[in-house]
C-alpha cells in the first residue's frame, strides 16, 4: 500500500511525496555525515577532503536512483524541476565536493591541484558511485511496504538501456554535449548573478539527451553508478562512452573557454580556500 493513500486526496502526487520523502532522507543522513567528519577529522588532511568527497557523491548519485520515478509519473517538465533543484541543493549542503570527476581532471590538467589529491578525489567519488545503489535499494526495501512507487523499485533488478539513436549520434552527442556545458557552466559561472543558474543548466542538457538519446550522461560518476553492468552497452563501449567521450568534449570546452580569457570551474566552498 501507499502511505499517503486514504490521507491525500491528490493521488496523483503519491510518487512525488514519496521521491520527495527519499531525497529529503538522503540528504540528511549525508549532512548528519558531514557534521560528524567535520568534528572529528581535522580540515588540514587529505581524509577530510576524502570523506566529504565520498560522502557528496554517495548523496548525489544515490539521489540519481530515484530519479526514474519522477521521470515515470511526470515526464521530463518533472525530471527538468526535480534535477535542477537537487544540484542546487547539492551545491549548498556539499562542502566544496565536486561529485563529478571532470572538473577535478581540468584542474589536474590545468596543473592547479597535485597528483595526490587528483587520487583522492576521484578515489573517494569511484567508491561512492559504487555504494550509492546499495544505499538506494536498502532505503527502497526498507519503504516498500509504505510505497507503491518504493515496492516496485525494489523488485526491479533489471538494469537495460535503450537508446533512441545510433551509435554514433550517441558518441557525438556525449563529446558536443560535454564540451558546450563546459563553456556554459564557464560563462555563469563568471557571473555571481548567473552562477545560480547553473544546476538548471546542466539539468536542461540532462532532460534533451533523455529526450534525444534516451540515457543522460555528462558525469562520469553518476553514469558508472547507475549505468555500468546495465544490459544494452558492453564494458568496452561504456568506457568509451561514459568516461573517454565527456573527458575529451569537457577539455576541448575548457580550452575554448580558458582560450577565451576566462578561468576554470569549481563548486563553490563557502569561502574556504581550497588546498592542493
């Protein structure tokens, strides 16, 4: 049964209250998790740097998992609103954490953080992308019986993924999309009025190449988290897809947009300064 039925007279919104329900927990625990390590791990180290890292990407890709019942009961306007809100969100409760590794590349590349924390990072993200499912099917087994949406999520172990266009519309699609967010994200992020604007951005993208493409990708992470092993792309063809094609399109947009006078991306860090 739905925990909501009998007490809403709304049913429609029934899945919404429950995705909202899902987030809202995930997110607490991360920034319950958050507080713990700052209390207990000095800033100065690079376990602090990794635990928040790890943390951050948990919360986010986990947050992906639930993302197929808004796109199920309210179509891509929902997908748009939903996605666009929880980056926002992310970029006020994550402490600095990228939770995307294309970013920490750029720097490595641009020589503006060291090998060592290059490793870190993207250490603590690949082990966070691979906890998130875990953290999504206990939270869904654990809801099943209050949740419609939450009971067939948990049954579905199935993972398949169809793609609306061929390979190469695919592979090309990646490159472009991942290149022009780079020069998007660049440009609002140059501006502290439009800099909000950016989680919608990287929404809007995320919603046309569901739309055209029929699997979003643009972040390494979360598409190892919730794509990899997924029938319809063997490992070879994810690799190429998911981690070769947005690292080469994320580094040509930021050689256009340095070319362009301009600096590099980074999330914000509530003014901290960063460490390398």
């Amino acid at each position: 049964m739905d925990v909501f039925h009998g007490t809403l007279d709304q049913p429609h919104l029934y899945p919404l209250y429950t995705a909202i329900s899902f987030y809202a927990a995930v997110f607490v625990i991360g920034e319950i998790s958050r507080v713990l390590v700052d209390k207990f791990i000095t800033r100065r180290g690079s376990s602090h740097d990794f635990l928040i890292e790890l943390i951050g990407t948990i919360q986010m890709c986990t947050c992906v998992y639930e993302n197929g019942i808004i796109v199920k009961h309210y179509g891509l306007n929902g997908f748009f609103v939903v996605v666009g809100l929880l980056l926002t969100a992310g970029g006020v409760f994550n402490r600095g954490a990228f939770t995307n590794c294309l970013p920490i590349i750029e720097e490595f590349w641009y020589n503006r953080i060291s090998s060592s924390r290059l490793l870190t990072l993207i250490s603590a993200q690949l082990i966070g992308a691979t906890f998130a499912s875990k953290v999504a099917y206990t939270i869904w087994n654990n809801t099943s019986q209050y949740s419609n949406a939450h009971l067939e999520n948990a049954r579905n172990t199935q993972c398949i993924l169809n793609y609306h266009q061929p390979a190469g519309t695919v592979i090309a699609f990646e490159v472009i999309g991942a290149a022009t967010m780079r020069f998007v994200c660049g440009y609002l992020a140059s501006s502290p009025k439009l800099r909000k604007l950016i989680p919608f951005a990287v929404s809007l993208y995320l919603t046309l190449a569901l739309y055209v493409i029929g699997v979003p990708g643009l972040n390494p992470i979360v598409a190892t988290s919730r794509l990899f092993g997924c029938q319809g792309i063997d490992n070879q063809s994810f690799f190429l897809l998911y981690w070769i094609c947005p690292i080469v399109g994320w580094m040509l947009g930021a050689a256009l947009f340095r070319a362009d006078g301009n600096l590099s991306v980074k999330p914000k860090s509530s003014g901290k300064k960063k460490r390398n």
